[in-house]
C-alpha cells in the first residue's frame, strides 16, 4: 500500500510540474489570458520567420507572435504571415509590416511602422501593407548587377582625368610668367593709348554735338522750305485753268523731286546720327541746296509764269508774223 501511495504522488508530482512548465511557457510567450489581435501581411521574401519569431512594434519590445508562415494559396509567388499582437499596440489602418532585426548577426522578427495619429485602429483580422525584406543575397546581386555599370564609370573618370591634365597643361601654359608679362604690358600700353587719346575723343564728341546743333535749324529751315514748295505748287496747279499735259507733267515730276528732298532730308538725319566723317563738305552742300531750293521757290512766287511758257519755237505759215 505505501509503494502504491508513493507511486501515486509522484504520479501526481509529474502531472503539476507538466502543467505548471506549460502554464510558464504561455505565460512567457505572452499568448495566455491576453486576448491578442490577429493580423496579417504578405511578404516576397519571409525572411526567415517562422511561428513563434517576435513581432515588436517601432524597434521597441516585443508585443506578440508570429502564428503562421505559409505561400499565399491565391499567388505562390508570395508568402503569407499571420501574427497576433497585444490588444493594447496601436496599430493603425496605414501601419506597414516589414522583416529587420536589432543587429546584423541578430534573428529577423516581423517590426510594425506607426502610423498616423488621424488613421483609425485596425481591426481584427486586417491585411497590413508591407515593406518588402532585402536580404544579403539580393544586396550582393545589386552590386554584381553594378560592376558593369561600376567598370564603364572608371573607364569614363580615367579618360576625363586624362583630358582634365591636359586642359591644366595649357592653362599653365597660358598662365606661364611669360605670358603674364606680356598681358601686363599689353594692358599697360591699352591704358596709356587711353589716357593719351581721351582729351582728343572727348573733342570730337563735342565738335559731333556742335555740328549737329548747327544743322538742326538748317534742317528745320529745309523743311519749311519745301513745305512752302508744294504750297506754291497746289496754288499754281489750281490757278492754271488751261489743259496743259506738259505742264502738268512738270507739276508732278517737280512734286516727285520734293518727295526726293524729303527722303534726302531724313536721310541726311540718320547719316548725321551715324556718321562722324565729312561733316563740314556735307553742311556746305545742304547750305548749297537750301539756297538753290530757296532761289527756286522765289522764282515760282515772282515768275510763275516761267512753269507755263514753251521752251520750243511755236510753227509758223510764211507770210504771216512771227509768233511773240
């Protein structure tokens, strides 16, 4: 009886150490009497997870468990994670899932990003977007990917540091003591050739402003000149009552010269803005055809019938007097 007593409380000994041990490992896995949300994500790569990997929310402890890791019966080219995590983390609508660890040599655990402030709290069961895991393999096919890349960019840099040491041959060339001396002396001469020439360019400027105060009125007058022309010629056009076409042909080429002199007049404008050579034979001339024009207007005011009288020896029958 006593060894079946004895056999009993061992029995009995075991069976609450199992349970115990049990109780303490859901305890410590944190997945008893805590009431944990359930989520899920999706990954291209799990990274290494599997159930049981700690989920922890922005870097900090944990707060839950991975539940299961399996492909994506809808798309094999994916995986499935499905994680639970304490009902008192914050996951937002917009928080995004992504694979990391605390060092390089440390396990991956599935991380939480916060959301924002304004986003509601996810509920039970929602798929949160993730943020795709980049593992050392695809790190080093990147940078195989790149050594092609990586060999045509020293190939280009040492072809430009060839080039760049050649431009900086000439430069210090051009730059030699030699070449600054002449520079030098060629700027000093510049300088003095300025200095020299100053009072004789600033004469000019002033005998150009001279000259062209002094034809101004000259030209003033010219145009009054021709103004009071074509006055006379519209009053002797009309005065005329005989149907002359010879003389009407002298009205109208002597209206065309007036035209010329006024186009000669403008001219004569721009070339004074322009030029600065031959300004004294050119005032001596428009002097000379201010004065003949001048001349010519008299003569059509006192003589008008100069316009209207034939050059030509009018006929005559013999016998009669010759015409006056």
């Amino acid at each position: 009886m006593d060894s079946k007593r004895e056999s009993s409380l061992v029995g009995l000994f075991v069976l609450v150490a199992a349970g115990l041990l049990i109780v303490t490992v859901f305890l410590l896995s944190g997945s008893l009497g805590r009431g944990d949300i359930p989520y899920r994500t999706y990954f291209k790569n799990a990274g290494g997870l599997a159930p049981g990997s700690e989920v922890r929310y922005a870097g900090g402890p944990p707060i839950g468990r991975v539940q299961k890791v399996a492909s994506d019966p809808q798309d094999p080219t994916r995986m499935e994670v499905d994680f639970s995590v304490n009902p008192d983390v914050p996951v937002k609508t917009d928080s995004t899932a992504t694979i990391t660890s605390t060092s390089p040599l440390g396990d991956n655990f599935l991380g939480i990003v916060p959301g924002t402030t304004a986003a509601p709290k996810a509920s039970a069961g929602t798929t949160l977007k993730s943020t795709e895991y980049i593992s050392f393999a695809d790190i080093a096919a990147i940078i195989s990917g790149l050594g092609p890349n990586a060999n045509d960019l020293i190939t280009n840099l040492d072809a430009r540091a060839v080039a760049l040491q050649d431009t900086l041959n000439r430069v210090n060339d051009l730059l030699s003591d030699r070449n600054r001396a002449n520079i030098s002396a060629s700027l000093g001469n510049v300088r003095g050739l300025l200095e020299e020439d100053r009072p004789a360019i600033h004469a000019a400027i002033v005998n150009l402003n001279d000259v062209e105060t002094k034809v101004q009125p000259l030209l003033d007058d010219f145009r009054k000149t021709s103004a009071e022309a074509n006055q006379t010629l519209a009053h002797l056009d009309a005065t005329i009552s005989e149907d002359r076409p010879d003389l009407h042909a002298a009205v109208a080429s002597l209206k065309q010269t007036l035209t010329s002199v006024n186009v000669l007049a403008d001219q004569l404008n721009q070339v004074l803005n322009t030029n600065d050579e031959n300004l004294d034979e050119i005032l001596d001339n428009l002097r000379h055809v201010t004065a003949n024009l001048n001349a010519f207007t008299e003569t059509i005011k006192t003589r008008p019938y100069t316009l209207i009288r034939s050059s030509g020896i009018k006929p005559h029958k013999p016998g009669e007097a010759p015409p006056r």
